[in-house]
C-alpha cells in the first residue's frame, strides 16, 4: 500500500524469482511505468536487463496483448523508449534496434528511434494508428544510402511494409489488424509531392488515394500528421 501511495512498482518477491516465474511481467512493469509514470526502482532494472531472455519463454499472444497495452497508455513513446533502455526491445521487436543512432537528413532532428517515437506519441489513441506510428519508418533500417546528395531511404515505405508484415505476423495479431497497419506503412508518404501548400495534388490524385485508403483514411491522415509534426521545423 506504501508503494502504491507512492507511485512505486516493487516486486513482491526477489524480482529474479518473479521474471523466472513469468517473464511477461517485465513488459507489465513497462506499462505501468507509461500508463502511471510510477518509478522502478533501481534493483529491479537490473534484473529486467538481466532477465529479458525470459521473454523468448513467453507466447506471442501474450507479449503482443501487453504491447497494445503499453500503445494504447498516455506515454506510448516512453514505453517503447525503456524497452530499449532495459534490453528488452530486441526480445520483442528486433527490427527496431537497429534504428537506434540512425542518423537522418536535414529534414529530421533526430535519429530514426528517436523520430520514430515522436510519431508514436502524435498520434491518437487508437491501437492501428499506434502501431502505424511504430513501424511508419522501420523500412530505414534496411534502405539507408549515403550519397553526395545527402542521407536517403529510398523505397523505405515498401521495405516497411514487408517488415511490418513479418513482424507482426511473428506477434500473431489478426490479419485484419496487419493489413490496416501495412496500408498505412507503406502509405504514409503518399502525400508529400504535394507540398506545404498541398498545391502539387490533383483532385484526381486526391480521390483515388481517398478510395484505396477505404475505411482506413481517417487513421492514414492521422499518421501522416503526426509524422509531418515531428520533423525539423524547416520540414
């Protein structure tokens, strides 16, 4: 009861004893921390980091349940930012790690993780437009080229929606649930000719998008415009 006035998450046990028992509960403390801002004490970082391999005795089903959870909290970015602090990110989504000190172009003041978890906490609280905002930009980590022109990741969008596929088909999510986030990855820089002024996009442009996106429009919009937020402000 102390802790809880407190704002604590302690384990009841030795918490090397509570991971072993069920390794989900590290990615239960992440949510708790993000949904709460609770504090973790010092001991029981490190036996997460100590014991994330437990995660690779845990079901899909489940990890993928506590990550919607973690998305669908008020800080969706500093649940996704401790899961890499505390060595937990390449047990759930590996992909990712590899966006971590990518840097990018001019366009972008910070590097593909960092940006990636500015999108995330843009968007709204809807869990398709959150893990949209997840993955809108883990097609960098395979299409980066560093030419006279400056940084590029050309194509990064159909590299996303690949990996995005493979992802959460290893997370066993729903077909339906893949299918909306991959429309969404693998569009999110659909709109960009268009300009600040949106002066470069036909009506006829504008109508076939609006039909492709189909019930997905309004969650694809979103996206874009949590993205478009959180790029330099000269972009």
């Amino acid at each position: 009861m102390d802790d809880l006035k407190k704002g604590v998450i302690r384990t009841p046990l030795d918490p090397d004893k509570t991971f072993t028992d069920d390794g989900l509960r590290m990615l239960r403390i992440i949510r708790f921390y993000a949904k709460y801002n609770w504090k973790i004490p010092l001991n029981v970082i490190k036996s997460i980091k100590k014991n994330a391999s437990q995660l690779n005795n845990i079901s899909k089903e489940r990890i993928s349940d506590e990550l919607n959870k973690m998305l669908l909290t008020t800080s969706p970015d500093k649940a996704i930012k401790l899961l890499k602090v505390v060595g937990l990110l390449p047990y759930v989504i590996p992909e990712l790690v590899p966006a971590v000190k990518m840097m990018q172009n001019i366009h972008h003041k910070k590097d593909v993780f960092g940006h990636t978890l500015d999108v995330l906490k843009n968007t709204q609280p809807v869990l398709v437009q959150r893990l949209t905002g997840l993955f809108h930009d883990i097609g960098k980590t395979v299409t980066k080229t560093v030419e006279p022109t400056g940084i590029h990741f050309y194509g990064h969008e159909d590299a996303g929606e690949s990996i995005t596929d493979e992802v959460m088909r290893r997370l066993k999510y729903p077909t339906d649930l893949i299918d909306a986030v991959k429309l969404g990855v693998k569009n999110h820089m659909r709109l960009k000719q268009g300009g600040d002024t949106a002066v470069n996009l036909s009506d006829k442009a504008l109508r076939k998008f609006r039909t492709e996106m189909g019930d997905q429009l309004e969650n694809v919009l979103n996206v874009i415009h949590a993205d478009n937020i959180s790029h330099s402000d000269a972009s």
